[in-house]
C-alpha cells in the first residue's frame, strides 16, 4: 500500500459543488468551500500507510485536519464543515476506502492512476473528483 505514501497536490476538481450540495454542506458555507478548495490555493495532502494504520494529513489555508486510522476500526471525525461523523478506512486493490456516516452518507476512494491520486468523492448519485500529482 506504500505506493500511495507521501505528499500529494491538488490540480484538478470535478463537480465539486453538486457533491457539496448532495452532502449537505450549508448555502452559506458551499461558495467559501469552492473558493478555498481549490487547486490555486496549495491543498495537498500527506498520506502515510504503515501496517494496520493509515495517517492523512490535509493541507488547506483555513484548517490542516489530520486523521489517525486504524483499518476496519470505525472512528469519531469531522467534515470540513465541522460536522461530526463517523468513518472506516479500508484498503482494497491498493485504494484506500473511507466509508462516511453521519448527518450524510459518502465513500471517498483514493487510487492511483498513473502518475496521479484519483480521490472520488461519492454520495448519491453524485461524485466528485480530485486529481493530485506526488510532490
């Protein structure tokens, strides 16, 4: 699992704001999210799988959250938003899998695809990508 190990950048984001609206992030909050998340404003994340645990860092200018996983073992978290939740990570085929339940429902899967990160980002019917490039 070490090939997704390291720093990865933002480049690219695909349907982001439907995928906010289908999780219910607030009308307030959804125009500050698709102009803080961004590829122009440096988000990366520091992914790290060492054995059973799994430690991604996320990088954006208003929080850098950082999650500490053990996998198959159900956690307390919360969305960017600030919205409790609960998830578990899971590995299969070299993807990490983090299954989400709280007030929404979504599974973000991060895979590689050549030289890039893919994290699809589904809830619904509606996902949401971001492509990432090693630093």
């Amino acid at each position: 699992m070490a090939c997704l190990n390291g720093t990865w950048k933002l480049v690219s984001v695909d349907n982001f704001e439907a995928y906010l609206e289908i999780i219910g992030v607030s009308s307030q909050n959804v125009p500050r999210a698709l102009k803080l998340l961004t590829p122009e404003n440096n988000i990366s994340q520091e992914i790290e799988v060492n054995g059973e645990n799994i430690r991604i860092k996320t990088n954006t200018p208003v929080a850098s959250p950082e999650v500490k996983a053990v996998i198959d073992t159900e956690m307390e978290t919360r969305a960017l938003d600030g919205r409790e939740t609960k998830a578990v990570y899971t590995i299969k085929d070299d993807q990490i899998i983090e299954t989400i339940s709280g007030p929404f429902d979504a599974v973000v899967v991060r895979r590689l695809d050549g030289d890039s990160m893919i994290m699809d980002m589904t809830s619904g019917e509606v996902t949401s990508t971001r492509r990432y490039e090693k630093v």
